[in-house]
C-alpha cells in the first residue's frame, strides 16, 4: 500500500461487516487511524481489533449517539479527517410501492438518509475547524437509473443521499471540506446475499444487466472511497462517484 491516508483519522459508519469492513481494512492499511462504528458490537470490535482503530456502538439515527461518536474520534485520535458514511440497511419489505407500508418506508429514510444527515451535521464542525477533510456518503447506482425489481423506499433514499452530497459539497468547498457520494452497484455484501438468498429469480434478474458479468467485491468499493478520503481526490467534490462495474451505462450486456 502506499501509505496515502498516513496521519488521517477517519470514522466508518456500518464498518462491522461488508463495504465498512473492507474499507477499515484498507483505510488502516493506507496509514489512517480508524475509528469501527456500528450497532454489531461484536463484529464490530473484532475489525477494530484486526485494524488497530478503536470501536464505537452507535444507532446513527440517534444525533446524540452520533456527535459522540465524532467526540471519541477527537479525543482519542486528536482530530478528524474522514467521514465515511456508510451504514445502511435494506429489508425485505422495502418493495413495489403498492406493498411497502409506511413503517417500513420510515424506518429506511431514518437508517439510510436521516443518518447520513446526522453524520455530516455532526461531522462539519469538527472538519472545518480543522481546516478540511473528506465527507463520503454511500449512495447507490439505483439513484440514477429506474427498476422494475423496486424498492422503493432504499432508492429514495440513496437519491437523497446524492443531492444531499452535492448541496454539501458545494457549500463547504471554499472551507476545505471535500463531500462525495459513492455509488456502488451491486456487491457481494451479507445484506446482499441474505436478500437474494430469498429470491434467486430478482438476483438472476439483476446479474444480467452487468456488463462486467459478476457482482462487485467489498475491497473494490473499498479501494474507491479510499481515494476519495486522500490527497489524490483534492479537486474532486459534490460528485457522484460510481463503482457499479458499468450498469448505469448499459443497454445491451455482453454475451
């Protein structure tokens, strides 16, 4: 590794398992000091453990949870560099929207957008201070395209994510704090797995449209908000990175 995020501190959001877990990984092997925040506290401190970082059990929907989270980065690290927003959730009753009911729609705007609104507002002032820093938010490639297989209530939420993302970056740019949206395809994740595990028809269905044949790994998406926490992404703000292996480009997918 070459060492790119050395002397950065950087708190991941969903770091006990899939994405968080791989980018813990890499952002730690990069050099930076990582603080694992999750709800899983088991799975959790083990990455913290395999990392040398520090865990954090915090409901990211709960603002007092999450500016303490932020303050134990602070005070056990002596700064804040990188806020990877990561945690989400996608249930299985999040569908069509003729059957998803209105608790299940709240419960996901709550996990994978108020959230993302708690971190970065809790985050900010801690960056600014500082001079600057990298906000990534992960998003979704489903923010950008249509599906017959919905789920209405994520998509929603991850297109908030985007334009949230967007607002951010723009409005903090001049203080040196640079916000970016990642949006992964599909990738082999747990949350992933377990949903298709119970419908192998929506995962055949969704595997065709991939260009690159094949579902995204963890580190990759991993390696990319990487860059995007570095010095190398220094004039990239307010974009919409993604990392879907060419879906969103796609018509007609190779044979």
């Amino acid at each position: 590794m070459s060492g790119r995020l050395e002397g950065k501190v950087a708190v991941i959001t969903g770091a006990a398992s899939g994405i968080g877990a791989a980018s813990a990984r890499r952002f730690a092997a990069e050099g930076a000091r990582v603080v694992v925040a999750d709800l899983a506290g088991a799975a959790g401190k083990a990455v913290a453990g395999e990392v040398d970082g520090s865990f954090v059990e915090v409901d990211v929907t709960d603002p007092a949870g999450v500016e303490a989270m932020y303050a134990h980065a602070v005070s056990s690290f002596g700064r804040l560099d990188v806020c990877f927003n990561n945690a989400g959730i996608s249930p299985p009753e999040d569908d069509s929207i003729l059957t998803t009911d209105l608790d299940a729609w709240r419960r996901v705007q709550e996990v994978n957008l108020t959230s993302v609104y708690l971190c970065c507002k809790a985050a900010l002032p801690h960056l600014v201070e500082a001079g600057g820093g990298s906000i990534i938010n992960t998003a979704s490639f489903v923010a950008l395209m249509g599906a017959a297989t919905s789920q209405i209530s994520y998509t929603a939420s991850k297109g908030g994510v985007l334009a949230l993302s967007r607002e951010l970056g723009v409005q903090f740019a001049r203080q040196g704090v640079r916000v970016n949206a990642i949006c992964p395809g599909p990738v082999s994740t747990p949350l992933l797995q377990e949903l298709f595990a119970k419908d192998p028809e929506r995962a055949a269905r969704r595997l065709v449209h991939i260009p690159m044949g094949r579902f995204g790994r963890p580190e990759e998406i991993a390696a990319a908000a990487c860059f995007l926490a570095s010095d190398d992404a220094s004039f990239v703000t307010a974009s919409s990175f993604v990392v879907d292996g060419g879906i969103h480009a796609a018509y007609v997918t190779p044979l």
